[in-house]
C-alpha cells in the first residue's frame, strides 16, 4: 500500500500535456497517461512516461469532459502492453495551483479504479490540471476493501528539466510559518518562491568539506526538509575544511553526517526544520532508496560509483542531481591552479558521464574494493584523478556556492533562465567555461533510461565495504567506556545549552 505518493515527469512530457489540454474553446480536455513506479524507502512516485491521447470520437466534450469506454480499454491496453501503469488526467480550464477533488471527478475517477488495477496491475493514477498556471494536482486510487478504491492524495507534482517546478499539495505540505529570521531572503525572492524552495525534501549526499557548506546554507535559507548522505567518522585532517568540525568530535568519533545535522538545527532559520541522517553510501540499497524519497539531490561526492548511482537517480528517477567538484593544480608545494565546477545533471541536460565527472569504466573497480587499495591507487598515474588528494577550504567554498548557484537558477529561473549550463571555473585566469549542449546522442542516460523507474534493467546498488569498514570502527569506538562517557556528557552538555 502507498502512504507516500508523488507524480514527476520531465519539462518535455509536460509541454506536450500542456499543448493537448488547454483548448482553445476553454472547454475541460482530457488523456490517458501511461506511467512507472519509482520506489524510495517511504514515498512512492509516479513517473508519467507518455500520453495516449483520444481520438476524435473518443472524447465527449459537454462543459465536463467524458470518455467512451472504448478509449479506456484501448488506452489499458497500451499500458499493459508497455507494461506501465495508467493515469488519467483532466483540466480545469481557469484554475490555479494544486487541485483537489470534487464530488464530480471523485465518482468519475472511482468508476475505472477497479478495472484499471485488474488490466494493467498498478493502481491508477489521477490527476487535475490547472489551466491558468499549468500545475497539477495528483492521487492515486488504492482499494482499501472489496470494491472499494480510494484516493491518496499525492504530496507534490515535481516537472524536471531545464526549470524544477514543483507543485505541492498545501493540506499535505503546508507553507512554512513566516518568522523574522527571514525577512530579506523573502525580500530578494518573494514569498511564493520562498514557499516552494523551502518545501523541497533536499538530500545532500557527502557531508564532507563541500557539502557541509551547502548545508549550513540549506539550512539559513529556511529549507525544512532535509537528509544527509554519509558513512565517514570526522577525522583530524578534516578539520582543515569541515565547518562546524571540533578537536571533541573527532575524539568522539563523530559520524560527519551528525556534524551536518547538528549544524542543520542550529542554523535552521524555518521554523520547523526536518533532518534526516543516513550512515550509508547511496550506492547501498538502503542508501539508494533513500535518496529517492528526496525532491532533488547535492552530489557532494567524488568516486565514480556513487556519481553512478546519482545519474541513474537524475535520469532514470527524475531526481535533478546538483553536481561539482574540485581539481587543485599543486606541484611540489606550487599551486598551478585550480578549477572548480557545477552542473545539475536532469532530463535535457548533459549528464555527469557525458561531462567527464566520472569515468564509467572505473566503477567495477570501485565496486571490488580496488580504490580503497593502495597498491591499486600507487599503480595509477601520478595525476590520475583518482590519485589527486589536495584540497583547500576556500576552493570548496567556491565549488559548495557555485552548486548552490546552479540551484537557486534552476528553482526560481531568475529574468525566466532556468538553465545557464554546465559551469568550469579557472583560478588562474578568471574564467568560466560555459557548457550548453546536453548528453552525447548515443547517452543512455537522457535516453532509453529515462523514467524508467524501477523498470531500470541494471543494479547499480550493492555491498560497499569501505561503507561497512568505517560504520564497524565506528560502534566499535564509541562501545569503549570512557568515549561512551564523554559522548553521554556532551549530550547532556548540548541539551542544557539548548541544542
Ligand atoms: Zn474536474
Ligand atoms: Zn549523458
């Protein structure tokens, strides 16, 4: 049974049911939509793929809209065919913003639930557009009884592409509390944008130097929904770069990921804040289903695998992936230069593979252990990426802004450009490289993958030892008594300073 439900497709998908439904005449339209599951830990989403739209005489058009039978079962069919599901979608010519059910649309939507469950073996799916602002509303119908289908109502209707807009259902997910903290980010951006940024359920995944930035940065601009993504213990040479990092947390063993969320709270300018921690690599199962209950994703990492797993996601799950990285230019303790970049891999744009973030051939290497081996990693050439190890503070500062940057764009499209291109960065001549064009024509990714869901024909999830390794050090450590008796004082600290 579905508890949690979303809907999402790409800006493509979106234009053309834009393009059908909205008549000239004002008139409600309809289609039939075909569509695939993607399932995360908690929340189910739809993935609408396709129409089928009717056919001239299929549609009866009299003020509401009515179908023939016929068009239901031809549309079924394609769906059982294609092996999707179905969803049904209708317009309110002149509304706006999420739409709910009425009494009409109820009874319309009941009398096929229980066919279309029996021909296609999914529920169906159904949904109400919004003529005046393209928006939608979404349910899916659940048979809670013999020959009684009911309807849960989605939390958000997330169109990916070159803009993410999501619309959000307000009962579900209401708007955050206007509180004082925040006056001049809503004066900068409004409150409708300020609305429907701080309702994204955002994942970072790696806690590390840059992404305990985007963190701290999330949490000031008043995002109340987020989850973390790391297996790392803070150590001594993170402190050089891990804000909010102390000498106590590394004697105490401290997973990064509680460093983000502590930080999270206590920079938390909404007034409700949510954090989710995940001790997982979101190439773990667990870690993977997690990371697709999330609206859109901060790649924070810098293996091939993990970037792996989050194209996949960007693509394949329409969760848009903000990605960067960093690349220090040091020769005997010269700096050359560096570079830094960020690109949000999503349907229509080019994808982490096809912008060189990660070389596909060396995730079977990852994936047998081989890059947590030194003798592996000294077999590789001197300025082999994967060998490179400098790192300074004020390039992830740069490189944590500039996928915060990507981000604002792509939600709020400042001056209506959502899309400015993939970003590269030179230190040492203060230029940005601007790529536009997005995957190669042979990339799977913004291909045959997309919105496949769970229909995916390839596991990219499996056991993660190094994951393992450090989640073992870990309880070990803290098992010992006196880190268990400091742990336990400095809980006791936190909560007598409030937090
Ligand atoms: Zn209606
Ligand atoms: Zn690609």
């Amino acid at each position: 049974m579905i508890t949690r439900f979303s809907v999402a497709m790409t800006t493509g998908v979106a234009q053309h049911l834009t393009g059908h439904l909205r008549r000239a005449d004002g008139q409600e339209d309809c289609t039939f939509v075909l569509w695939r599951p993607s399932t995360g830990s908690r929340r189910t989403t739809a993935l609408i793929v396709d129409l089928v739209p009717p056919e001239e005489d299929e549609r009866i058009v009299h003020g509401t809209v009515d179908f023939t039978s016929e068009y239901f079962l031809r549309a079924a069919g394609i769906a059982a065919e294609r092996g999707c599901g179905l969803g049904f979608i209708h317009a309110h010519p002149r509304s706006r913003r999420w739409q709910r059910l009425n009494d009409v649309d109820y009874a319309a939507e009941a009398s096929f639930a229980a066919q279309t469950i029996t021909l296609t073996g999914l529920p169906l799916i159904g949904m109400t557009f919004a003529g005046a602002d393209a928006r939608y509303g979404a349910r899916v119908w659940q048979r809670h009884a013999p020959r009684t289908y009911v309807p849960t109502e989605a939390e958000n209707v997330r169109v990916v592409g070159d803009r993410f807009t999501v619309t959000f259902n307000d009962t579900l997910i209401p708007p955050p509390e206007a509180t004082d903290r925040q006056v001049r980010t809503i004066s900068a951006w409004g409150q409708d944008a300020q609305n429907d940024l701080a309702r994204l359920h955002v994942g970072v995944v790696g806690t590390g130097s840059v992404g305990m930035l985007i963190v701290e940065v999330l949490a000031r601009t008043g995002l109340q929904h987020l989850s973390f993504f790391d297996f790392d213990t803070v150590e001594a040479l993170n402190l050089d770069r891990l804000l909010h990092a102390t000498d106590r947390d590394v004697r105490l063993h401290r997973a990064k990921v509680d460093i983000a969320a502590r930080a999270a709270r206590r920079s938390a300018t909404g007034a409700n804040i949510r954090v989710a921690t995940h001790e997982l690599s979101v190439v773990e199962p667990d870690g993977f289903a997690a990371a697709a209950d999330c609206d859109l994703l901060f790649s924070c990492v810098d293996r091939p695998w993990p970037r792996a797993a989050l194209n996949l996601l960007a693509y394949a799950h329409l969760i848009p992936v903000v990605d960067g990285g960093i690349a220090v230019d040091a020769h005997r303790g010269r700096l050359n230069g560096a570079e830094w970049r960020a690109h949000v891999a999503a349907p229509g744009r080019a994808c982490m593979e096809c912008l060189g973030q990660y070389d596909p051939a060396h995730v079977p290497a990852e994936r047998d252990g081989l890059l947590d081996d030194p003798a592996y990693i000294r077999g590789l050439p001197a300025d082999h990426p994967l060998r490179r190890k400098e790192n300074v503070f004020v390039f992830s500062a740069n490189a944590a802004t500039a996928q915060l940057n990507q981000f604002l764009t792509m939600v709020t499209a400042p001056r209506g450009i959502a899309d400015t291109g993939a970003h590269l960065y030179h230190l040492s001549t203060g230029t940005v490289d601007q790529r536009l064009e997005g995957c190669e024509a042979s990339c799977p990714y913004d291909g045959v993958l997309m919105s496949l869901g769970d229909d995916v024909p390839v596991t990219v999830t499996g056991r993660h030892s190094a994951a393992e390794r450090a989640r073992d050090a870990r309880a070990l450590a803290v098992r010992r008594w006196p880190l268990r008796a400091q742990r336990a004082a400095d809980h006791l600290l936190a909560r007598l300073l409030d937090r």
